[in-house]
C-alpha cells in the first residue's frame, strides 16, 4: 500500500471519526448532513410542499423528516 493511500485512509477515518463525534443522535446527524449537502449547493425542499416546477434538470435537492432523516438525490439532465 502507497503512502499516499495509507494518508487517504487516514483521512478518512478522521472525518468519519468527526461525524461521529458531531452526531450524538440522529436530530445532529440530519443537521450535519444538511450543512454539508447545502455547502455542496443542494436545495432545501420542503416535503409538504409542491415540488412541481422547482426539480429541474441537474439540479441536486434534499429533504428531510421529523428531522431524524434525510434524504438527498440528484436529477439528471435529459429530466
């Protein structure tokens, strides 16, 4: 194994390690990954609201329930 995978590994097992830490309960999860979908410019859909006219083509949107889970998704382009 490369050193430079070996860094990659650690890397990850440090972020991991991270998310856990900052995720106590399911409620921080979701507010974790909420915080990392919208700084990867998803949008924020209200489930109990009409999604009709805002899912466009390539676009990259989430929701989330009772704030315990979240679900992400991505369009693709011919939508």
């Amino acid at each position: 194994m490369s050193s430079l995978t070996k860094a990659h590994l650690q890397r990850q097992a440090e972020q991991l390690v991270d998310f856990v830490n900052k995720s106590p309960s399911p409620f921080h999860a979701v507010d974790v990954c909420r915080n990392w979908l919208r700084g990867a410019q998803f949008t924020e859909l209200k489930e109990k609201q009409s999604w009709q006219g805002a899912i466009k083509p390539n676009g990259r949107y989430f929701f989330t329930r009772n704030g315990s889970s979240i679900v992400a998704f991505a369009v693709g382009g011919k939508f």
